[in-house]
C-alpha cells in the first residue's frame, strides 16, 4: 500500500516537473530581443518575425541530446511547398569567409538555382545530410528518372559541447527534420543544427527574422535564420557589450573562431546575380552584431527568390525563360532589409538559448540578458 502510494506520489511529480520544464521551455522561447524592447533597425518585421513571413517557407528541426556528450542536431529549410527539384528557385551563395564544408556552392554558382531543401547541421555531419538529401528527393514519385541531384548543406562545427566525432546524426534524423518542417513560429536557441553552438563565447543557437518593405517599394518580405557558433566582439544595437563585459577575444577567455551559417529567403523577384548582391549584405548585419569572420570560421549565405512566377521548371516545352525580375534600382531596400534581419536573427538566436553543459563537461552559459539591460538602460 505504501508503496502504490509513493509510486502515485512520484509519478505525479514527474508529470508537474514535466509541465513546468515545458512552460519554462515556452517562456525562454518566446524571450526574444524585441521581448525586452530593444528594436533593431527601422524596417517593420513580419507578423512572426521569421523567415516563415516569406509565404510557403517551412522549417524542421530535429534535436540530439543524449547521454552527457552528444549536443547537436539538423534543421531543414523548405522554401516552399512544392517538388523543390520540379520547381527550382533562383539562388546565389556568398562566401563571407571559407573555412567551412558547404556542400552544393559550386552548381548553384553556375547555374543560378536551388533544387533541394537546405540543411543545416555540424560539420561532420555533412555527407550524412547530403545522402538524405538525396535519399528524399529520389524518393518523391515525379522523379523516379533523376539521376543527379545537388544537395546544398551547410554546417558549423559544435564540438565543444558535442562529440562530434561519434557522428551521432543520421540519413533518418535528417529526413525527420525535412518531414516535421511546418509553416509559422520557428523554435529558437538550443535546438537543431543550434542545439551545441557558440556565439561571442556565450551559448549560441538557431536564431530567425524578417523584415517587410513598404508598400512603395514593394511590399516584399525578406526572411533570414542563422546557425551561430562565431566570435568577435558582441555589440547590442551599438553597444559594445563585449568590451564592457571584458568578454573577448583580445582577453583569450574564448576562441573567437567559429562559423555562422545564415539563410536568406524572399518573395521578391531576384535573379541569381542579385541574390548574391543580397546576400552579400547579410554579412554586415553580422558585422552589426560585433562578428568578424575571423580565419577559421565559416560564414557562407545562402539566397534564393521563391516568388511563384519564376519558379524554374525541370523540364518545359518552352525553350525560353520568361521570367521577370527586379530592375537594379529597385533592391536597395532589400539591402537594408536583409542587414536588419539577419542582425536581429543573430540576437535572437542569443536571447532565446539556454545554458548547455556537454562532453567532457563543457559548458556554455547563456547571455546575461539581466546585465546587458542594464547596460543597454545605463548607457
């Protein structure tokens, strides 16, 4: 008897200790850099603030933590709903600095377009994500006569708080963050491909935003998320937290070497040639957040356009392209939009992660978010 009631006891605290880990989880998440009212840029954000106000842009993560050294996962990138190999999409990739393994650069460099989801993931990981790729497009009925296919995989390299070398990402762990990628709100922080990174010494992670332009210029949206697991010096809004909280590279307290991954999607009709002048752009919003490409890190951007009248058909009838695109005076104001959301992208990638400990008893601590507001109110 004593004992059914300490089994009833236990289990009804595992399940309020499970709730209230949940609502700690959903209120962490949902602390983000506009939370706190700091407003970055000028631009208005998207109804969600996140690469999904771009219609039809979907996101996956799937998240690996297990035993006390594997911190690490994969998150998926869909820029839209449909057979992404029958219906390629304009896109450029920008090597912001190389040290990195990006997989896919070369094709799209030549050829101006997207036919797989883009993953994210470490950087072991890499061929994994790419045979599931490939794994997922063979696999889609209308193209059973495939015989290439050019996966675009991008990574950082988390193996301070992961054991990178177990390899512990797999085709079928990559192919669960492609099937559960959704449409609205996209989950921040320690998860996916952000689940072991470093940002600025503190805990980085996964991190999105957007920006919209006004109906004058367009009324186009352009989304952004990132993978953060660089260094340099953190600066908020102007302000140089880093050096005021003696915490950088200068001072040898952490590596300022790293990678930041940064995606950039829109619904304005751009060509191949000015999506990497787009995504270009993106690298001085991570110059705005204080990051430096420093030698080892890498920092690549990937663009793509999924404006549904340019959609780029596997086959056609039609021997000639009659796509329409943005005249070169008109994409300043995607410039700015693009350096506003991939600084703020980059923050909430900060604000939303949480202390992580990892292999060999590793930590990273998360932001002091309650020190740097005070900073940020004292300055």
């Amino acid at each position: 008897m004593v004992y059914q009631t300490l089994k009833k006891s236990l289990s009804l605290l595992t399940v309020v200790l499970l709730i209230f880990d949940f609502i700690s989880g959903m209120n962490a998440q949902n602390m983000r850099v506009r939370d706190y009212g700091i407003e970055i840029g000028v631009l208005r954000p998207g109804k969600l603030n996140a690469i999904t106000d771009v219609s039809s842009v979907s996101v996956g993560h799937k998240t690996l933590i297990e035993g006390s050294n594997i911190r690490t996962g994969v998150t998926a990138i869909l820029p839209h709903d449909r057979n992404l190999f029958q219906n390629k999409l304009p896109a450029a990739i920008y090597l912001g600095n190389g040290f990195g393994k990006l997989m896919g650069y070369s094709q799209v460099k030549e050829l101006g377009n997207l036919e797989t989801p883009i993953i994210l993931t470490n950087t072991l990981s890499v061929p994994t994500a790419a045979n599931a790729l490939i794994t997922y497009t063979l696999d889609q009925p209308e193209n059973k006569s495939v015989r290439s296919v050019n996966p675009v995989v991008g990574e950082t390299n988390d193996g301070y708080l992961n054991d990178i070398r177990q390899r512990a990402v797999k085709e079928g762990h990559v192919l669960e963050a492609i099937e559960s990628a959704q449409t609205g709100q996209v989950k921040e922080g320690n998860v996916g491909a952000g689940t072991g990174t470093t940002c600025f010494g503190y805990k980085g992670g996964i991190g999105t935003s957007s920006r919209v332009l006004p109906k004058s210029q367009g009324g186009y949206t352009v989304g952004v998320l990132v993978q953060t697991n660089f260094g340099g010096v953190f600066t908020l809004n102007g302000t140089p937290i880093g050096k005021v909280l003696d915490q950088y590279s200068r001072r040898y307290q952490y590596d300022a070497d790293g990678s930041c991954m940064i995606v950039v999607i829109t619904d304005a009709p751009l060509d191949a040639r000015n999506l990497e002048r787009l995504a270009k752009r993106a690298m001085l919003g991570l110059g705005r957040t204080g990051g430096i490409a420093s030698n080892g890190s890498g920092d690549y951007v990937i663009a793509v356009s999924n404006a549904k009248e340019n959609y780029i058909p596997y086959h056609s009838e039609d021997p000639i392209n009659h796509n329409q695109y943005l005249r070169n005076d008109e994409v300043s104001g995607l410039f700015l939009a693009v350096i506003e959301a991939t600084e703020e992208a980059i923050l909430n990638s900060l604000f939303a992660a949480e202390d992580m400990t990892g292999v060999d008893g590793h930590v990273r601590k998360a932001l002091p978010v309650e020190d740097i507001l005070k900073l940020i109110k004292d300055k």
